[in-house]
C-alpha cells in the first residue's frame, strides 16, 4: 500500500492518492516541526579560520577552503553526501564527519584525504579533540573515539538512540546528549559511564553545549534550559522555555547565560539562580548558537536575519539575507562571517554592512518553507479485505481501525517529541513510538512529500 503526494494542505489532504480504496487516513492531532534538513548548496556549517583561508561544508557534499582576502577558492573535496557541521582542526589537518557516514582527516593545505572512517550511520554532531583522541556522534547511537592520528577506532559507548548533540569536553570528561533524553558523563579517556542525567525530551545540538565553573548548561526538546553539577550529575537549576524545543546550546558572558529558543525568543539567564533576566523576540525560530562578542551579542534566526544586540537585549542593527539561519555566526579578525541556507557565506563589518558574500558551486536552495503543520493520523480500514473475505478464519469488520500488526509505516527516523518534523525531504512517514508501545490501533506520521504504508 503506497501513499503519494506533491504536498498537503493544512485543511485537507489534498491530492491523496492510495492504491487500496478502503482505507482512510484521519487528521486527529497537530504537531509542529522538530527541524529541517537542506540540501543543494545551502549552507549550515560554521566556518572556521586559519592561515588567510577559511574552511567550511556544504550542503552539495563539498568541503571548501576559500582564501578570505579575494574569496577564490584554495580547494574543495567532494564526499558523497551533505557536509553540515563544524569541523574541528588541529596542526594543519581538518576532521570533518559527513551525512555518507564517513568521517574525513583532510590536510588543509591541499584538501588530500589523510584518512578516512566509516561509522554505522551519519555524523550529526561537532567534533572535539582531546590528547590524540577524535570524539563524534552517530544517528546509529554511539558516540565514537578515534585514535586523530591515524583514524582507528579506540572505542564507542553506546545510547538509546541517535546521538545528534556534539561532544562537550570538561577536564577528562566528556558530555553529550542522545534522542533516548539522557545526558551522558563519561570519562574521557576510557569511555566508561559516570552518570547520567535524564530530561523530558530528546537532545538535539549542532554545536557543543556549554561546561563553565564546574556546571553543564545545556537544553532539551522538553522546553527547559538546565544546569547540572558536572562532578555529580545532579541538578542545580532548570528554566521553563516557550514551546517548541531546543536545539542549540547557551553561551555565557559575565554570569549570564544567553540562549535562544525555538519560540523564537532570545533569552538572558542568570546563570547561578536559573532566573530570567530579560527577553528579546526575533521574527523567527531560533535554532543557532548565540555568539558573544566585544559586548554584543550576535544570532541568525530563521526569519533571514541576523540580529545584534546590546548586553540589555536592546536591537542594534539586523541584517537580512534570502534565506534563513540555522548556524552561529563566527568573528575572525574584526569581521563576522556566517552561511545561509540562500547557499551563501556571507562576510559584514560588525556594524551590519555587508563585505562580499561567496556562492556555493549549487546555488540549489534548500527546501526551507515556513513551519508547516503536522498531524496525529489514524488509519481505518472501511472495507473488508479480499483476503480476509476468502478466508473463513477471520473477516475484518466494517470500519475496523488496522493494527499496527497487520501495517507499518516504514520510516529511517523515529522519535517521541511533540514536536515533529522529517528528517529528510525525502521520507514523508515519521513514527512517534510511544503510541505504539500504548495504542495499537493507531499510529503518527507527518505530512510531507513522499511516504510508504506497508503491509506487515
């Protein structure tokens, strides 16, 4: 049974096609989008600096170092898949994991690879480095130590699920976060578990969340801000966001803890107490790290803009681009430098003009429409089936729901947030899993572009 459709409308189904007549797919509950994933040459990663050359992915599976002084490009290295997060770099060699499931060791200079390594799944975290050790994390749910010199696997600790946060490093631990909630703490060195925290909601971080004075600021989908004791795991404070989740790690200047929000919503936390301080709205979700810098604070939204603030969230100047921002914008000697999903790197002065901006090889822009609903769904099966008629074991009723027995959505991710969005743009089907472990007769999905119900 294949269901298939150019797009839905959020009243109605629009052009619903099914190959079996008999079944319905009812609406019954709305859900927001968890986050998007581009593709073509859009632009998530957060670039970094070293020699005159600026290195940075892409979402056309390029590796690009572009000499900063006349924006030509040094080199690039082509992978076979979107190139989305920040790299780490250390003596002339650049470590960058990859949506193929490859991570690269590349050499700055000439873009050769050094080494390559293969993991069970994407990489969607930061990598960080600690001693000779490489640490990632993987949609197949470990978090990976790799010897940085020559790419051999020392060891992976396994979570519940996807690890789609980007290490932390604090002395010889290391923190991240996993999609099964928990925040882990482990030892650096060896991998072994020293404790775990568990929150209400998955962990989803593009860049590093933040370890300051002894304590782990970080933020979950369950709509909280916490912080934790880094030496015992326990809880010091946590502070109530709006809707919609978090996906991006605080920044802290001065004792205050700044952190944008995916209502959209800029705030400023005291960082001892956990207390709210002030609040700005921008015109969009915030899915970025706030960069602090010279007493002002910088972020991108998903409206097109990048904000700037005073130190009392006061707006300085705003600047627009054609696409929106879902990475933290970078100062390299004086100048600010962020990418956007418009499939440019664009380059200000840090009063808000613009200095040039590069284009990406694919000026592919990346499907990125204003948050689109979703929905809860219910199949009933309003016939009886030709196989279930022919036998005289069992006769399906008349409007009977299907059990997830009998149909399945098949689908690459799973999670339990209220707040849903596909992975891809190429999967339509995402299965919430709590209602399968609790009501049999129905299941979730969300509206998108393509999907596949089949029989079990």
């Amino acid at each position: 049974m294949a269901f298939e459709s150019g797009g839905f409308e959020t009243s109605s189904f629009g052009d619903f096609e099914t190959e079996i007549e008999d079944v319905e797919v009812k609406k019954t509950r709305k859900f927001d989008r968890m986050w998007k994933v581009g593709e073509g040459g859009s632009i998530h990663c957060v670039p970094i600096f070293h020699d005159g050359v600026m290195y940075f992915g892409s979402g056309d599976n390029y590796v690009y170092a572009l000499e900063i002084a006349t924006q030509k490009i040094v080199w690039k290295f082509r992978t076979s898949g979107m190139v989305f997060y920040e790299f780490a770099f250390e003596d002339g060699i650049i470590y960058a994991g990859n949506y193929d499931g490859n991570f690269y060791a590349l050499d700055s200079k000439t873009g050769r690879q050094i080494w390559r390594f293969r993991a069970g799944n994407r990489t969607l975290s930061v990598p960080c480095i600690y001693k000779h050790m490489l640490y990632f994390g993987s949609k197949d749910g470990n978090l990976y130590c790799l010897n940085k010199n020559t790419g051999q696997e020392t060891w992976r600790f396994r979570t519940g699920d996807e690890v789609a946060t980007s290490p932390t490093i604090y002395g010889n631990r290391i923190m991240f976060g996993s999609l099964d909630k928990n925040i882990y703490c482990i030892e650096a060195e060896t991998g072994k578990e020293l404790w775990r925290f568990r929150t209400g909601g998955e962990l989803v971080c593009d860049g590093p969340f933040l370890a300051h004075e002894g304590v782990f600021y970080f933020s979950s989908f369950d709509n909280y801000l916490y912080a934790v004791d880094i030496s015992t795991g326990k809880e010091v404070w946590r502070f109530r966001t709006g809707k919609y989740g978090n996906s991006f790690g605080p920044s802290i200047h001065n004792n205050v803890i700044y952190h944008g929000s995916r209502d959209g919503i800029f705030y400023a936390v005291d960082a001892k107490t956990g207390k709210e301080i002030w609040r700005f709205r921008a015109g969009g979700m915030l899915a970025t790290g706030v960069l602090v810098h010279q007493d002002r604070f910088y972020f991108g939204s998903e409206d097109a803009n990048v904000y700037c603030l005073d130190m009392d969230g006061k707006e300085i100047w705003r600047f627009q681009a054609s696409g929106p921002f879902y990475s933290r914008p970078r100062v390299h000697e004086g100048v600010l430098y962020f990418g956007s999903w418009d499939c440019h790197m664009y380059a200000l002065d840090l009063d808000g003009k613009e200095l040039w901006r590069f284009a990406t090889n694919s000026m592919i822009q990346c499907p990125a429409p204003p948050a689109y609903d979703s929905f809860r769904l219910e199949v009933i099966k309003s016939g009886i089936s030709e196989e279930a008629a022919s036998s005289d074991k069992y006769k399906r009723k008349k409007e009977e729901t299907v059990s997830l027995s009998d149909y399945h959505i098949t689908s690459e991710y799973n999670t339990e947030s209220d707040y849903k969005q596909k992975s891809d743009y190429d999967t339509q089907w995402v299965m919430f899993e709590e209602v399968f472990a609790v009501n049999h007769d129905t299941f979730c999905g969300v509206l998108g572009e393509s999907g596949i119900l089949k029989k079990a």
